[in-house]
C-alpha cells in the first residue's frame, strides 16, 4: 500500500490560487473604483467651495455698494442740515448776550438744531449712524435734556420781555 502525503492535492493547490487572484483582482479593481468615486467627491466638493465663496464675495460687494450709498446719502443730508443750523444761528446771533435773560450761544444752536433736526428726522437718523458707526460713539446731551433746556430758556426770555414791557409803561 501506497502511503498518502498529507497536504493539498494539486487541484486544490490551483484552486487557491484561483481564488486569491480573483480577491486580488476584485480587491483592487473595487479600490481604484471607490478612489475615483471619493476624487469625484472632492472635486465636486471644492468646485461647491469656490462657488460659495463667489457668492459670499457677491454678496460682500452689494453689502458694500449700500453701504457707502447709505453713507453719502447721510452725509449729504447731514451737510444741508448742518448748513441750515449755521444759517440759522448766524441769523439769531444778533440775540446772544444782550443782557440779563436773553439766551446763551449754546441754547441758540440746540434751539436751532431742534428746529432743523424735526424738519428731516430721517436724514439725521442716518447722518447719526453714520457717523457713530465713523466715530465709534460719543457723548452728549440727550433729547428730553435738550428740550427742557429750549423750553427753560424760552421761557426765562418771555418772562424777562414782560417784565420790560411792564417797566417801559
């Protein structure tokens, strides 16, 4: 009797081989196929990124072109108001100083602003955003301050006219 060597016969010798080329293969081929799909991935991935950002710096832009709009508007506004005040403090200067009760230079100006500042409520509005957002903010008198004021000195000089009056007779 003829002793068997343990191990594979030759058929299945080459059937192993057969099988590992196949999952080589298959292997390889289903790796360069999920590399295409992941580059195709990325390149769609970053053509989406640089579209976004076109949009974003389109976007920027118009933000830009309305603001600065919005600031000359503002400024212009601003500037025929403040010519107005000048104007109208120069014509009221000739008030100033003239004797006990009559109204100081800053209760003339904050009287003329007033004046000029109700005519066009909107324009200051946006000459005042504009220049705090230029300025950074800053102090000053606020509006029912400002208006007690007016009213305090209109009313000390129509006291004091009476008073003249009553004195003249």
């Amino acid at each position: 009797m003829k002793q068997k060597k343990a191990g594979l016969t030759r058929r299945g010798k080459v059937a192993i081989a057969v099988a590992g080329v196949a999952i080589i293969g298959g292997g390889t081929i289903w790796f360069q196929v999920h590399s295409a799909a992941v580059a195709k991935d990325e390149k769609e991935a970053a053509a989406l990124q640089i579209q976004m950002k076109k949009l974003e710096l389109e976007e920027m832009r118009i933000r830009n072109e309305q603001m600065s709009a919005e600031k000359k508007a503002a400024a212009a506004s601003a500037e025929k108001i403040q010519a107005a005040v000048d104007k109208c403090v120069k014509d009221s200067s000739g008030l100033i100083g003239k004797g006990y009760g009559s109204p100081s230079r800053s209760d003339v100006v904050a009287d003329c602003k007033q004046q000029y500042e109700s005519l066009d409520g909107s324009g200051m509005q946006a000459a005042g955003n504009a220049q705090n957002a230029s300025n950074g903010g800053g102090g000053g008198i606020n509006s029912s301050a400002l208006l007690g004021l007016v009213a305090g000195g209109g009313l000390a000089v129509a006291v004091f006219a009476r008073k003249g009056r009553k004195a003249d007779a």
